[in-house]
C-alpha cells in the first residue's frame, strides 16, 4: 500500500515537512509514504487551461490517482490554508466529477509555532477536500510549538501519530475492499453529524481536544481569542 505525503510548506526547513517524515517512520509494515515534491512548480490556477492543464498539474493529479491514500501536512498562514497548497488543491479539484481526490482517503495533520498547532488552516483544508469529494478521516492532530515538541518527538506524538496513521491506513484498506462510496456530505464537507474532535499537542506536551471530550482532556475552544477580539471590536464601534 501506497501513502502519498504532500507539505503545504515550500520552505526547506519547514516544521511541517519534519512532521510528515516523523510520521513516514510510524507507518505499519508493508505501507510506504512517497513524498510529492511538485509543490513548487504549480503555477497559478487559471480555468481557461483547465482541459491542458500544465505538466506539473498534471504530475499532482497522477500521484494523487496513483497512491491509495493521502496524507496532507500544512502549516497556517494568516489563520487559514497556505496560498501554494491552496492553490494545488484547487488545480486537483478539476474536473469536477472525475477529480483524483474524489473518493480518494485523506488525513490532514499539521504544525505550527503557536500554542494551537495550526487547527483553522487543518480545518479549512478539510472543509475543500470534502467539497471536492474526497473521503476525510475524522482525525485531527495539531502539533503546537513546533520548534520544540518536534526537536526531540516524544512518544506521546510519536502515539498520535501512528493512531492517525493506523487510521488512514484502514480507510484505504476498506476503500480497495470495495467499501462502497464517499458518504454525502454537508455543504462546509463534513459528514452530517460530523463532531470534530481535533487534538492537539501544546509545548508542555499535553494532549488536548475541542470538540469531543475525553478523560484528563483539557478543552481550550481555538476559536476564543478570536471572538475575544470580536468583542473587543464591538466595544469601540460603540
């Protein structure tokens, strides 16, 4: 079984690329991860070459295609999705009806400086490969402080990672054992009823979770500083 691994990072030293051979090292036996290195040369998105696409597009597509699942590491830029894998998804997502992602498994985990591990660019990110058909797994983990918690990866990480992992590989395996079709999905891609669980792992290494509780899970909503700026905004227009 083949992973195909994409970072939503161009930048050599990138945390997100660390993250993603960390997790080639927790792969089961017989299952390898191919890393796709296109990222670089996919030229801007622009519909009128959609039916001729450039070669580089057409290189990500046939990688996507080929692979049995799919495993995306992205760092967040701006509170969302990074422009040059953006930009790669939308190129991904033509056509419509026959893209290589539709159907296709895929987990998205990432990594950031912050405290929060990047979770809005992972849930963005999410949200368009659901729109483009794609099958989401329903695990989430944020790696916070990056520069620290991936400089000596502790097991705790190396555990989630290898769930997430695991979790991929049991998607593909029943994809290929004919698992029948993507379910519908809501308009922001997730499954009705979707309840995120979104894990993340802070600097003090502590696993934590929004969404879904579990035991000795502490709960910090990623979402409140923003509304707390919200808030703030609403006072001064008063």
């Amino acid at each position: 079984m083949r992973v195909l691994g994409i970072a939503g990072s161009l930048r050599s030293g990138s945390h997100n690329r660390k993250l993603l051979r960390l997790a080639a090292s927790t792969l089961p036996h017989g299952v390898e991860l191919e890393t796709w290195e296109g990222l670089r040369d996919i030229p801007a998105f622009d519909e009128d070459d959609e039916d001729q696409a450039p070669l580089a597009v057409a290189g990500l597509r046939a990688a996507v295609a080929s692979a049995d699942a799919v495993l995306i590491v992205t760092p967040e830029y701006n509170g969302s999705i990074p422009g040059a894998l953006k930009n790669a998804l939308d190129w991904a997502s033509r056509p419509v009806a026959s893209n290589a992602f539709r159907g296709k498994p895929v987990a998205v985990i990432g990594a950031s400086l912050g405290s929060f591990g990047g979770v809005w660019a992972q849930d963005e990110t999410r949200k368009v490969l659901g729109l483009m058909g794609a099958r989401v797994i329903d695990v989430e983990l944020a790696v916070g402080r990056a520069q620290e918690r991936l400089a000596g990866p502790d097991e705790e990480l190396l555990g989630r990672l290898r769930e997430t992992v695991a979790q991929l590989v049991a998607e593909a395996q029943l994809q290929s054992r004919g698992g029948g079709r993507p379910p519908p999905r809501a308009p922001d891609g997730r499954p009705p009823g979707h309840v995120p669980s979104s894990r993340f792992v802070d600097g003090a290494g502590r696993a934590r979770m929004r969404g879904r509780v579990e035991p000795s899970a502490t709960v910090i909503p990623p979402a409140a500083p923003m509304a707390r700026r919200r808030r703030r905004g609403r006072r001064r227009r008063r």
